[in-house]
C-alpha cells in the first residue's frame, strides 16, 4: 500500500463522498509551493488517467495517486483528528526531511519544490 488512511479519516471522507452528486475517488498527491516547497493536495475526481494515475483502495476509499508523486508519499498515513476548534485532516508523511508549521508543507528528500511565504 502507498497510504493509510485511518479509520476516523475515513468515516469523514465517506461523509464528504455522499454529499457529491456523481460517484468519486479520494485524489490524494502533492504540488509545488507552501513553506517549504511542496503542500499537499487532497480532492475527489471520477475519472482516473490510466497513463499518469495509480489507483489503491485504502481502508475502503478508492484513492487516485499521481505515479509522479509515490515515490514522496508513500507511507503516508492520512488522519482525520477532532478538536475544540474544530477538526481537519493531518498527514504523517516518513519522507518529508522539513515540514512547515502550518502541516500542510513539507519537503522531501527525492523533490524539494519551490517554497512561497505561508
């Protein structure tokens, strides 16, 4: 498996799943820019791109994941954490070498994208 996704993180993206009109998959992959030179991104999609994508079900979520993007995610855990001031995705990523304050920037040892201000 390239991620996990935890079971509190998944009963959350079933609940956002159900609210799109049209079946979808979690597309989970990264892009350059935040702090530290690469942010996270997090998204559904219907179609997958059978050149560009690797598809995995984690947990019972049907994820798309850029094949550019395995080699700096993989091994990623997606959480979804409940708080007094609310709640939000977290991702616990083993190759991230510096990640920002804010947690959704980070840089990788394999691409270290182009850091912008947070």
């Amino acid at each position: 498996m390239i991620i996990t996704i935890t079971d509190n993180a998944r009963h959350q993206i079933e609940e956002m799943m159900k609210e799109e009109e049209q079946d979808v998959k979690l597309r989970f992959g990264v892009k350059g820019g935040g702090c530290s030179g690469l942010s996270y991104s997090l998204g559904f999609e219907q179609e997958m791109n059978d050149e560009l994508d690797q598809m995995e079900v984690t947990n019972g979520i049907p994820v798309l994941i850029k094949k550019f993007d395995i080699d700096v995610i993989k091994g990623t855990t997606i959480d979804f954490k409940q708080n007094m001031m609310g709640g939000g995705f977290t991702i616990d990523n083993p190759n991230a070498i510096v990640s920002c304050g804010c947690g959704s920037s980070f840089k990788a040892k394999e691409r270290e994208g182009t850091p912008e201000s947070c």
